[in-house]
C-alpha cells in the first residue's frame, strides 16, 4: 500500500545533496541546501513541475532505528511575533485549508508559502516568508491577515469596513507575497510592469467571486517607476494611483526581485492601499520595502534609493 507524500521539503531525487519542494502532486523549482543531509524520503516518480503548489509552512521529519517519516504539515500559517520595547511580544498564528494556487496572468506569479516568526528582543517585528527566502517587516499598524479570502497575503490593516460597491468587507490595505514558476522571465522591470495591471485589478476591480466591492477602475496613474535594492538583490517598482467607481480608489505596487536561496525564482511583492484618511500612510511600502531582509540576515541593506549592485 503506497501513499502519495504531503508537500514539503525533500532530498531532490536529481541531486541528492538539496533538498527541492514537493506540491504534493509534482516537484517545483525551489531548491534549498540542507543544513544535514535530509532524513525523508524522495516522493515517487520522476522530477517535473508542478501546476501549481500547495501553501505549506512546516514538515517534521524524525528517524528512529530506520527511515521513520512522520510529516505534521500546518498550512497558511503566520506567526507574528510584536515587541513594542515594553513587556514580551505576543505571537499570533493562522491557519486556513490548503489549496492549489493558480498561475497568475501575465506574470505568472503562483502562490509562496508564507510563514512568520516572532522577532527576538530588541528587533521589529517580521513575517517570515520561508520558501522566497526573505523577512518583511510589520510596520505599526498592521496585523497579521485573519479571515482573508485573497491568497498569500502576509499583512493587513486591522479591521474591516463594508466595501462601498458591492456587498462585502473591505479591507484599508494588504500585501501579498507570491513566487513566480509559471513564467520564464527574468527580468525584474519586465515582471513588475507585467504585473501592475493584474494587481491592480485584483486589489480594486473584481474580487474572488466576480464581486466589484468598489465598481471598477476608471483611471489609474503612473507615481512611480524605479529600480531598488531589495535584499541585497536588484528590484523595480511599479505603483499605480487608481480611481474607483465608488469611495477613494486607492495605490497599487508591484515590486519584483529575485529570491536569494534555491533556484533564486523571482518573488513579487504586492501593496494595495486605500487612499484618503482611512488608508495606511503611503510611506509604509517605502519601510516595507526598505526593511526586506534575507532570512537569517539582518544586515543585508536594500531598499528605495539604495544603490543597486550585481543580481547574483
């Protein structure tokens, strides 16, 4: 009696000394360097890619006298830890059912899985996205995300507000973090700017299920457009200021870099923020940006205005 294995991190069947991710149904392109020599089995069959990938954040495996596989996967889960430079931080953790993410049109962004970790003392608060490799920062202000029906987001403005289009709970702003599999392009300026149209729309046009929870985009407008340092790595920029049918519209920003770890896929960063009193301070993406770090690395600099420096 076979069982197909749960999706996580295995010893790549190509290339025994890596460890590659499993969907649960095919391999992706991530890749990572173990720090031991993994104990959990290859899943069968050959190495391929997959459609898409399941959101997952850990795999636990144990061997005893033999190879003993025992996987606990906890799926979406973010875990944020918040030191206000008074008592202890307090951690927060969510968990949603995993589902297949589809490719994203243009760019071809599918889901990351991303996770969190509460901060040590003395340092900001961060979520940690663990399959791109990188920490973001949790600004002041913003939560870990609770009830969201949008796919890897890693941070929202608390609270909710009913939407001024059609029915349903907005929400003042949200960033999402995703990994590009499904497009062979490189190019950070080509992904964002490919990708700025689609973001937009998701953020203010049509919802998951074909509502118009602000009546559409009538009109968008160019801000800003740059290259940036993000992780040590080089980024561009995209934002957008759009305006809706009904309430304030809102600034949309695609920003794309290239991951530090595995096959170093590119990874996109979304911002969508409602504009006027109620929307987070516009600045907050600049912070976000500024304060990406490679996983285990909190002096690696980068962001707006940095000075940009070979991708590799």
């Amino acid at each position: 009696m076979s069982m197909t294995p749960p999706p996580g991190w295995y010893r790549d069947p190509s290339y025994p000394l890596v460890e590659r991710w499993w969907d649960g149904t095919a391999w992706t392109d991530h890749r990572r360097q173990p720090e031991t020599l993994p104990l959990s089995l290859a899943p069968p069959g050959p190495p391929g890619r997959g459609p898409g990938r399941a959101r997952a954040l850990a795999l636990v495996a144990a061997g005893t006298a033999g190879v003993v596989l025992v996987a606990a996967i906890v799926t979406g889960v973010l875990v944020l830890g918040r030191n206000d430079g008074g008592g202890g931080g307090a951690a927060a953790a969510r968990t949603t059912p995993s589902t297949p993410s589809a490719a994203l049109s243009p760019t071809g962004a599918s889901s990351a899985a991303p996770s969190s970790a509460a901060p040590t003392s003395g340092t900001p608060s961060v979520v940690l996205d663990e399959l791109n490799g990188i920490t973001l920062p949790l600004p002041k202000g913003w939560v870990a995300p609770s009830n969201v029906t949008e796919d890897d987001v890693v941070m929202t403005t608390p609270g909710t507000y009913d939407c001024p289009g059609d029915p349903g709970l907005c929400r003042h702003g949200r960033v999402v973090s995703r990994t590009v599999t499904a497009n062979a392009e490189r190019s950070p300026k080509a992904l964002a700017e490919q990708d700025i149209e689609d973001a937009a729309n998701t953020a203010y046009d049509r919802d998951v299920l074909g509502g118009r929870p602000y009546r559409g985009i009538t009109s968008h407008r160019l801000l800003k457009a740059g290259s940036v340092a993000v992780a040590g790595r080089a980024g561009y920029l995209v934002r957008w200021r759009v305006r809706t049918g009904v309430g304030p519209g809102g600034y949309v920003e695609s920003l794309a870099f290239a991951s530090s770890v595995g096959s170093e896929s590119p990874v996109i960063v979304r911002f969508a923020f409602d504009a006027g009193a109620e929307g987070p301070p516009l600045a907050d993406m600049d912070r976000i940006t500024e304060g990406i770090r490679p996983m285990g690395d909190t002096d690696t600099g980068g962001g707006v205005g940095s000075s940009i420096g070979p991708s590799r």
